[in-house]
C-alpha cells in the first residue's frame, strides 16, 4: 500500500513540473517573438494594440518584406516598415498596374502590388494609419508628367493637361487649385469611393472627384424614369451603381470636382 501511494506521489509531482516548464517554455517564445526583430513584435503593435506608425510618406520607395507586408523608405527618415489590408487602397501608374502614359491613375489589386514591389522597389507615396496602409500612390515618372503635360489634345478644355511632371497626385493638384475645368460628354465610370473617370469622343479618360454640392440627375440609367420628360435628382449611391456598369452622361468639372453630372436621355 505505501509503495502504491509513492508510486502516484511521484507521478503527480512529474505531472506538475512538467506543466510549469512547458508554460515557462512557452512564456520564452512569446516574449521573444514580441522584443525579437522579426515582424511579431510589429504586429502585435499595428494590429493588435493600434499603436503603429501614423502619417504621410511622399517621396518613398516601397519594397517588399513579407505577404502583406512592404517598408517605404523616404529619403533623410528612417525606413518605415507597414502592412496592406482589404480596404487599402492602390493606384498605379504603369509599374504596379495601368499604362505609364495614361492621365488617370489605375485602380490596382494588392497582388498587383505584391509582384511589382517584389521585382524592385516602387516609387510611390504612402498613407498611414496604425501601421497599415490606406492609400499608397504610384508616383509618376518625370518623362510621362511633362509628356501629359504638353498633350494639347487631351480634351476640350486647357485644364486637361494640367496634371505636368510635378509628381503630385490628383488630391494634392487639387488642394493647390490645379485640377481640371471644362465639361465632357462621354461614358461615365467608378474608379473608387468618390473618384470617377468620363471619357470624352476620343476615347480619352478624364479623371473627377464627387463633392457634396455635386449635382446629379437621372434618366433612367442612374435614376428616375427613361420615359420621364424631365430628368430626376440622384444620390451618390446610385451614381456609384450605374457608373460601375458604365452610363453615358454629360460631365461638367471644376477644379477636378464635377459640379453637375447629367445623364444623356
């Protein structure tokens, strides 16, 4: 009997001595993995506590890491390590994605991203948040800016090349009083939340923003009723629907943010 009593003695102390070394193990691993210089740390930072890096990157030179994972490097900062999500957004303008000669940054994909960053490194503009990305921004290259720039058959109005070699971005053109004016006839079509494009009889693509003031009525396509004598104010949600199909419409733009969008009847 006492023999017994040892014997689940023993078993139960090495039962217990080898739970504390496995949770001591276990301790080991995460506290190296959190102060180690590997992306776990980093990742605890970003997404876990929403403490990562904030702010605008112009200038920069995207590479790439790791799947979902890039670092801008900006000249005279340190390198900044950040990762993409599903709502990040990525315009290219020949390299990640699009045509180097186009006016009109390209809507691109992450894995567009993911193979260009991966070949070299991709002059581009980011934006921040929490260590995670919401816009980053192909810059374009100086011969294709000054190239648009002197397009005088870029569209119906002066403004149409006014986007020259600067390498800003529309926004940016905008906030300085540099976007676009005129009005175009043409097809109308989403980009992204807010931004459009309409193309003009040569087939050429005009960039536009929507405001709060931006005045839009259907005909039947984006609202209201095709058969109506008159056109019928829309909302912005169903600008969006139709324009994802495609819906011709008379475009009227001031500093690159269209004031009146009116459907062709």
């Amino acid at each position: 009997m006492m023999n017994r009593h040892l014997r689940k003695a023993v078993v139960a102390t090495a039962v217990i001595t080898a739970g504390l070394l496995m949770t001591a193990c276990q301790n080991d691993d995460v506290e190296d993995g959190a102060s180690g210089t590997g992306g776990t740390g980093v990742e605890a930072s970003a997404a876990g506590n929403a403490k990562g890096v904030s702010g605008s990157f112009k200038n920069g030179k995207v590479t790439y890491l790791a799947p979902g994972k890039y670092i801008v490097s900006v000249p005279g900062k340190d390198d900044q390590q950040f990762f993409v999500a599903d709502d990040t957004e990525v315009y290219g303008a020949g390299t990640v994605c699009g045509e180097a000669g186009a006016k009109v940054d390209a809507p691109c994909t992450l894995d567009q991203l993911e193979a260009a960053a991966k070949k070299d490194a991709v002059g581009a503009d980011v934006e921040m948040k929490n260590g995670v990305a919401t816009l980053v921004t192909e810059r374009r290259a100086a011969q294709q800016g000054a190239d648009s720039g002197s397009d005088s058959d870029s569209g119906s109005d002066s403004g149409s090349g006014s986007d020259s070699g600067s390498g800003e971005t529309a926004v940016e053109g905008i906030d300085k009083g540099k976007g676009v004016n005129g009005t175009w006839f043409g097809n109308v079509s989403y980009l992204a939340p807010g931004k459009y494009t309409v193309s003009d009889t040569k087939g050429i693509e005009q960039a536009f923003f929507l405001s709060e003031e931006t005045e839009i009525w259907g005909a039947g396509d984006i609202c209201g009723d095709a058969a109506g004598q008159s056109a019928t104010e829309c909302t912005e949600a169903e600008l969006e629907k139709a324009a994802k199909k495609g819906v011709g419409a008379e475009v009227t733009i001031s500093n690159g943010i269209a004031t009146r969008i009116t459907e062709d009847h």
